[in-house]
C-alpha cells in the first residue's frame, strides 16, 4: 500500500524540545544518529536548509562548500536516502532583520538572493531539483515600515533572480499566514502561484502546502492542497496538525482533527501525487512533554496515520457517495463518512 508514496522529514524534526516560551527540555541528537533514524522509522527521503548540509555556511568558501556537499549525499546514500527538497535559511541571519528578499536595505536584499543561488548550487550537488522558500521574514510589524508595493517587485525579483541562475531548478514558494511576521507577504498558496505566474518562467514556480498553515489562516489543507494540483503546481506538502488559531505547533499529522487530515490524503490521492513525483514530508515536532527515548513517535505515528488513511481513503465507497450526491443529501453523505472514518458498518 505504501509503494506509492514516498515519505520525508527534515532533521528538525528531531528536536530538544525549546519552543518560543521555554529552553530545551532533551539532549542533543547527533547528525550520525539522526541519519541511522530515517529508514527504521520507513521514510525514504531527507528535507535539508542549506545549512543543514553545510553548517556554517556563510564562514566557507565555495570550494568547501561543494565538498561537505558531497559528503553529505555520500552519507545518505550510503543509508539508502535521496534528498526531497532544499531551502535556504533566510530567516536566522542577522542580516534579515528587517527581511531578506524585502529588507529596506538593498544590501541586505542582494545578500539573500546570493544565499538563495547558493542553495541551489547545492541542491544540485544532492541531485535535488526542487528549492523551497519559506519567506518566513517577508513581511513587516509595522505595515507603515515598508512599502508594500515595493516588497512585492522585489520578491519577484528575487525569484526571477533565483530562475536565471539555473535553468532547472524549480522554487516551491511554502506560504504562511503569520510568524514570525505580523503581516506577511504571500500568505496563502493563491498568492504563491500569481506571483510564480508573473515570473520569468512560470512553469518553474509552484508551492508547498503546509497543513498547520493553511488552518491559521482560515482555510481548509485540502482545499488550498487541491487549488496547486489543479494547476500542477504542488510540488510537495508538509502534513502536521493544529489545534486551534495558535502559534505554529506541528503536531503529529491527525491528532488534532482527523476529518481534516482524511481529506488531506483524500485529495492527495484523487489527483495521482504520487505519479506527479511528489514526496510526502511530515514536519511535525515532538511534543515538549516528550521523553528523549521516545521523541520520534512524532514521525512514526504521523506516517501511520497516513497509511491508515489512506486504506480509508481506498476502500471508501465511490458509488455510495455518488448516490447521496445525486440525492442531495449531504448528511447523509457525512454520517456516511464519520461511520467509515470509525469503522462503523452500515445497517
């Protein structure tokens, strides 16, 4: 059942356990370790940050760079992993403060757009065509302290920047409502592809859909899931949970609201995914309370949940469903699907 998809996280994922309001609650995981992890637990693929690959990145030279590169697609070949996506780590230098693509200081912006062609160098070292960009600090606290219109020329400039120096790559722009920003620019999935369709080369500009994001702006995972596949332009998803309007809490994927996590793996499905090439990632953190030993259950039960799902999904009964749309009757169709969610007979 599992064939068809292929699962990735990032080494993130595998965290101490400091959020925003507390320090680190576990030890350190070592990159060694972190890497023997990957194929226990069924995954396939690896998600990296530029500087996941290459620590300290801006202290080396290319030549070095380069070097660690190969290196790090040696290890995880040599575990049987192939790299799913790469981005570069805008949002940690000081130099973003004030943003990176959209930073008032043209400096700084010129920084972000060489870090970003960086990545891509790199991503063509780990043999990986896709780079995504989470603009995490495009936006502003103060909507007074950037003009709007200009920050929107300039993240399409970057992109276009980013298109120009290869002819291959292609960019999944990773929408998101809020946080760290207040107001920030290219929100939703809608936003990504207008702004990938006023590119140089719109057929290279898609999106990444992250569940917990699109619930913090108000709308459905699905829905937003299902507006990039009927453009071809989903290019992979980041499947988590969230519970309520919160910070951003990368709860295991189904554990705050299955219904929402079915239609998920639902749409996903209808549209084929798999054949498009696209991976499945979880970016789902441990829970805080977690203890080192089992601190990646979080993965584990987040790729189960999946395939739980995704049996549900293909043994939902099409013509039952058709019947009750014909009819009209929508609760009918939805005590229909709650009692199969359930594994509840019909009577």
């Amino acid at each position: 059942m599992a064939a068809d998809y292929i699962f990735s996280f990032g080494p993130w994922n595998i965290s101490e356990g400091n959020d925003p309001f507390g320090p680190t609650v576990r030890p350190t995981v070592t990159w060694a370790d972190k890497l023997k992890v990957f194929k226990r637990l069924g995954f396939d693929a690896l998600m990296f940050h530029d500087d996941d690959i290459v620590p300290q990145i801006e202290e080396k030279s290319w030549p070095q760079i380069e070097r660690e590169a190969w290196e790090m697609k040696r290890a995880i070949e040599g575990e049987g992993l192939v790299t799913e996506v790469t981005a570069p780590r805008l949002w940690e230098d000081a130099r973003t403060v004030d943003g990176a693509f959209t930073s008032n200081d043209p400096k700084n912006r010129q920084w972000a757009i060489d870090r970003a062609k960086r990545c891509i160098d790199i991503s063509n070292v780990m043999d990986c065509g896709i780079v995504v960009l989470w603009l995490a600090r495009e936006g502003t606290y103060v909507r007074e302290a950037k003009r709007a219109i200009d920050a929107h020329t300039w993240l399409l400039e970057a992109v276009n920047a980013m298109l120009a120096h290869d002819p291959k790559i292609r960019i999944a722009i990773e929408p998101k409502p809020n946080e760290p920003m207040d107001h920030a620019y290219i929100p939703t999935i809608g936003h990504a592809i207008a702004l990938g369709e006023r590119s140089s080369d719109p057929k290279r500009v898609g999106g990444l859909i992250e569940t917990a994001h699109s619930l913090l702006a108000g709308l459905d995972p699905s829905d937003d899931m299902a507006f990039a596949l009927a453009f071809k332009k989903l290019w992979s998803v980041h499947l988590n949970d969230q519970n309520g309007l919160k910070y951003d809490q990368d709860k295991s994927f189904g554990a705050a609201n299955l219904r929402v996590a079915w239609n998920q793996v639902r749409v996903l499905e209808e549209a084929n995914y798999p054949a498009s090439g696209g991976m499945v990632a979880f970016d789902v953190k441990a829970m805080r309370t977690q203890k080192a030993e089992v601190a990646t259950k979080h993965l584990e039960n987040s790729r189960r949940i999946f395939l739980h799902l995704l049996e549900k999904v293909r043994t939902w009964d099409r013509r039952l469903e058709e019947q009750y749309v014909a009819a009209r009757d929508y609760e009918g169709l939805e005590m229909a699907v709650l009692e199969h969610l359930m594994g509840v007979g019909r009577k």
